[in-house]
C-alpha cells in the first residue's frame, strides 16, 4: 500500500514540475519539451536560445507577468512556431 502511495505521490510531482525552468550552468535550462500554449496576456518576456554545444535543443522561456515565475514553451508547439515566425517578421520590418 505504501509503494501505491509513493507512486501517486511520484506522478503528482512530475505533473506539477512540467514546463518549469531549471538553473544549472552549462546545460539545457528546460527539463523537459515544455508546454504547448501560455495565454499572451500572462506574457511579461520571452526569450529563445539557439542549440549549442552546452543544450542540442531550442529552448523559449517565458517569464509571466504576475509572480515572474519562469515557463518553458514547447518550441514544436504551433504556438511557439508562431511567436517565433511573427518575432522574425517583426524584426524584418524594424532593420
């Protein structure tokens, strides 16, 4: 009964820690592919970094606008591919 317990206990947390932005010097910031949509308005920056030789993957993190907290969008997500294409259009039009 208390293996049962412990793996409920095991699958909430992994439920409740995906898409969170980790820390760590030297590797991938995103634990895990992160999630599909944020709604704009809850938006306060994104940022978006280019694989490198420290994380192989796009990362896009966004910072929300009530409590700062960190979120990893999923860079394959339709969302994300339209953030990005709209930032790249911006871009264009500005230089």
């Amino acid at each position: 009964m208390r293996s049962a317990a412990f793996i409920l206990l095991v699958c909430l947390l992994s439920v409740h820690v995906k898409g969170l932005v980790i820390s760590s010097r030297g590797r991938c910031h995103c634990m895990d592919a992160g999630v599909k949509f944020i709604p704009p308005k809850q938006i306060e920056k994104i940022e978006v970094y280019s694989p490198s030789q420290s994380c192989p993957h796009m990362e896009i993190i966004a910072t929300l606008k009530e409590n700062g907290e960190q979120k990893c969008l999923n860079p394959e997500s339709k969302f994300a591919k339209n953030f990005i294409k709209n930032a790249q259009k911006q871009k264009r039009s500005l230089g």
